[in-house]
C-alpha cells in the first residue's frame, strides 16, 4: 500500500496520484456508517452555496480526537504515503466529510487549496490532501475535476463566487486550454493524493445517489501559520495501527 518511486514521479509531475481500493468495503461500510448515525458530522455539517445558490454540505474539524475519523486521519496507509509525496515529516491540519446530496448537492468552483490556506497564513505550499471517495464518484454526481499538471503554475489569485473562494475566472478561461481535465471518478475506499496548488473543481450531483467523500489534509510539520491566533498544532501527525478503524465499526 506504499507508493512506488513510479506512481511519486506521477504524483510530481501531474500534481495528483490515485490509489485504487487503499480502504476495505468493511473500512468504507464503518466510516459512512459514521455519517448517517454519529454525532460528529451531522453536528458540524453546512451548506456552501456555489455560484447559482446550490448548497454542498461540508463538516469539518481540526482536531484530531479519537474516533473513526482519527483512526482513518492517522492510518499509516494514508500518512505514510503523504510522508513519501511532500518528503517530510507531516502534521495532521484537518478533516472535511463533503456531502452532496442527490439531486441537489452544489458544485465547487475552480480553485486551489492553497488559493485559501495562504489567506490563513502558511507560509509555503508544501501542504497536500487525501481524498477518500465513501461512496462511488463519478461524472453524474459530480466527481472531482482536475487540470492535470496544474500545480506547477503557482498559486493564483482567488476571488468570492458564491460562498466559495474560486481561482480567478478569466484566468481559468484561458489556462484551462492548456491542461488535460481529469474526470477524477473512483470506486469507493479509493484515495486521490493531491497538491494544495492542483486546481480542482466539481459539478452539482444531478444523481439519484449521495456522493460523499472525506478529505484530509497535511501541513509540512515545519511549514508556520502567520497568525497571532494560530489554529494549527505543529505536532508529528500520530499513526495508528493499520486495523484501527475497524476498532470503531
Ligand atoms: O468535494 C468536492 O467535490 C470538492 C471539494 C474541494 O474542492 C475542496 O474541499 O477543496
């Protein structure tokens, strides 16, 4: 379940790599199990209105607590491979389950994490994403979009759409030519490791079905917040053992 020097070359050349099947049915089956009965996401849930005023709901925290999204956040599967993409000791930095909900789940526009984690002080991009796809992502309920190659243009300057942050849209106009878009679809415990500066988007959910995924995200653990009111903890982001979330099904 580690990445060869291959699929890291991949990863540096496009700005994503994708790992088939890196959760089990029975991890995937715990973790939306989660979803539907814990406290945890639908505490936090809210929507976020994409340009047209559709709603996409997204929970997320920055602690890592002890629970099924601890033992998923600190699974040596996903640590270790993120280790291995930004060659360094890494921090956890905070986990989002996104929802979008048949029918009506919104669109993210085109953006760049990095877009908005510079807005909130880390000095340098060496920060990176899991996503772990719970339910079956493809092109009718919107599946991450990206430009293959992206990151490698630097972070652009983002603007309001909606209640999101989207990378310039006239720029988007003219450099989208220039990139191949990848349909990102994925089965479920599938994981696309990704770059802060990847520019990613993804349509409304026109499907009968729910896509839900879960993000996680890293910082270097050496990279600093420019804040007076930090709201990252620079510790060695924990691993668990490997069958620790089935300790929580
Ligand atoms: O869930 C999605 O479709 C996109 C989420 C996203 O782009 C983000 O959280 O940065």
């Amino acid at each position: 379940m580690y990445l060869s020097a291959k699929a890291v070359a991949d990863y540096e050349r496009d700005g994503f790599v994708l790992v088939p099947d890196l959760f089990t049915p029975a991890e995937v089956k715990a973790l939306l199990n989660d979803v539907e009965s814990g406290e945890k996401v639908a505490q936090r849930t809210r929507g976020v209105a994409d340009r047209s005023g559709r709603k996409a709901g997204i929970a997320l925290w920055s602690e890592l607590g002890d629970d099924i999204w601890a033992a998923a956040s600190t699974c040596p599967r996903i640590v270790n491979n993120i280790r291995i993409l930004l060659r360094e000791e890494v921090a956890f930095f905070h986990g989002k389950v996104m929802l979008k909900e048949a029918k009506s789940g919104g669109a993210w526009e085109w953006h760049q994490d990095y877009g908005y984690w510079y807005d909130q002080g880390y000095v340098f991009p060496r920060l990176m994403s899991a996503f772990v796809a719970l339910d079956p992502a493809t092109k009718e309920n919107g599946c991450l979009q990206v430009l293959r190659g992206s990151h490698q243009l630097g972070r652009l300057s983002h603007e309001a759409v909606g209640n999101q942050s989207g990378a310039d849209a006239r720029r988007i106009d003219k450099i989208e030519k220039l990139f191949e878009r990848v349909h990102c679809e994925m089965t479920p415990g599938s994981v696309l490791f990704f770059h802060c500066n990847l520019l990613h988007t993804s349509a409304p959910n026109e499907s009968e079905h729910p896509r839900r995924s879960f993000i996680i995200c890293y910082n270097a653990l050496d990279n600093p917040q420019l804040t007076d009111k930090p709201t990252f903890e620079q510790r060695p982001c924990p691993v668990s053992s490997d069958n620790a979330i089935l300790q929580f099904a």
